[in-house]
C-alpha cells in the first residue's frame, strides 16, 4: 500500500515539473535523495555537449573542451521562483549566494529583463543544478536551473548546488583520487556507478591546490551505497569527507582562481 502511495506522489512530482529543461535527463525514483539523485553524478545536469566530453575524458580521450562554462563579467544572472518558496527558504538561498560573493569577486545579480539567468527552482524532487553558465549553442538557450526542494535547505548544500551552477565538478573525481580515496566498487548501488568516475589530466584543473577532503564539492563516506557500507574511504586518517557546512578554504582559494584571476588554467574545468 505504501508502494502505491509513493509512486502516484512521484508521478504527480515529475508531472508537477515543467520547467525542468528538455533535454536532459529527468527521472525521480527517491524523494529522499537529495544531491544523491539520478542526473549525472547525483545532482548536476549537463547538456548535450558537456555529456558527451566528459564522457570521452573518462574514457581518456579529449579533455572537457566544451565544459563548463564561466559566467561572463564575473557576474551570475538569478531569478528566484519566489513562489515555489518560503521566506526561510529564500533567506537561506540569498545567504548562500552572499556568502560566494563574499569570498570572492562573483556578483549575484537578480534578472531584470529576459536576459539569460538560472532559475532557482524548487518544484522537481531533490537538488540539482546545470554545471556553469548552460547555453547550448546548437540548440540555443538551455533552460538552465538550480532546484532545491524542501531537503535541500541546508548551507552547505544549497552553497554545492551553487557551486556547480558557478561551474564546479566534484572533488572526488579529480585525476588523482586515487591517491586520496579508494572507492569500494560492491557496495556501490547497481547502475550509480558513473557516479564515481574520475576525469583525467588533461579535462580538469585543481589550480595547483591539493586534494580538499573538506570540500563542500565532495561526496559523504556513504554516497549511492546499496547497503549502507562505505563507498569512499580516505586514504588519509582522521579526515572527514562530505561536509555540507559551508566552503572550505580550498572552495574559496579555487573559487577565487577560476573567476578573480586571469591564467590560461581557466579554461579548463574545475573540480
Ligand atoms: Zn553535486
């Protein structure tokens, strides 16, 4: 019975989503995943374009040449969907969006006309958001978004969502993971294995800053676990991975290089 109740919900919650963009991939088989959701890599959405380069980075081949993208002038166009939240929530985005610019040059800036913008959404399930600024250029516009729905209303997370929306992969898929973490394939949910996969070289930068197991970017002990078993352990001890408190300084440091500094490692991507 309870089977039945949950299906409708998620039917009538994929229904309730029109805004989600065309072309990418939407499917909601937990509300209670949060980043830990369907889309790539759990929580973000990329286009056409970014899929198909990151796919060929892991298989080895040409860097994230079309990755993803900065916000031109330092400056993130947003529209909040006001309705889809409460005054709670929309203090806790505005935080969240004050405390980047805080620590860094970015301007948040709110939409005016209908000049290109990423939506701040909350009506699909879980917390996604595209990977930097997401204009297809043989489509034209993507409807680009940053959905958080009532799990979401975290700091830390709703800073991770930004953070891809700023233009962010993961920590752990860094090219040298490796030596940082050892990722436990048998207790990895059947099917979310691409979830773990790691870039190389050529596709990403870490602007010279080591390995962050404190990373708002990186993924908890227990992501997509079929069992409740670890999927990433530290090599290192007594690190905690996984935190959704907030930037850590190495956040901030890359953030500050990839957007407030000019260097030819800005146009790669950045984990
Ligand atoms: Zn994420």
């Amino acid at each position: 019975m309870q089977y039945v109740i949950l299906l409708t919900v998620l039917v009538v919650s994929v229904n309730a989503a029109p805004t989600m963009p065309k072309n990418l991939i939407h499917l909601f088989s937990d509300t209670n995943l949060g980043e830990f959701g369907e889309f790539f890599e759990g929580d973000m959405i990329l286009t056409k374009e970014q899929k198909l380069a990151v796919t060929a980075a892991m298989e080895g081949r040409n860097g994230l040449k079309g990755g993803a993208k900065r916000w031109p002038n330092r400056t993130v166009v947003y529209h909040i969907e006001e309705d889809d939240f409460d005054e709670d929530q929309v203090k806790i985005i505005e935080t969240g969006m004050a405390d980047i610019a805080n620590k860094s040059c970015l301007k948040f800036v709110k939409r005016e006309h209908d000049e290109h913008a990423v939506v701040i959404q909350g009506s699909a399930n879980g917390c996604f958001s595209n990977v930097g600024l997401s204009v297809d250029d043989e489509d034209g516009e993507v409807n680009q978004v940053l959905n958080l729905a009532k799990g979401c209303f975290r700091h830390g997370t709703v800073v991770h969502e930004m953070l891809h929306t700023i233009g962010f992969y993961h920590m752990q898929s860094t090219y040298d993971r490796d030596d940082y973490v050892k990722i436990v394939w048998e207790n990895i949910r059947a099917g979310t294995e691409h979830n773990f996969a790691k870039y190389n070289n050529d596709t990403v930068t870490d602007f010279g800053v080591p390995y962050d197991y404190g990373s708002v970017m990186h993924y908890p002990e227990t992501a997509f676990s079929k069992n409740g078993n670890k999927t990433i352990i530290p090599l290192q001890e007594n690190v905690t991975i996984g935190q959704r408190d907030g930037l850590s300084e190495s956040d901030i440091i890359k953030l500050n290089k990839m957007y407030c500094e000019d260097s030819e490692e800005n146009s790669k991507d950045v984990m």
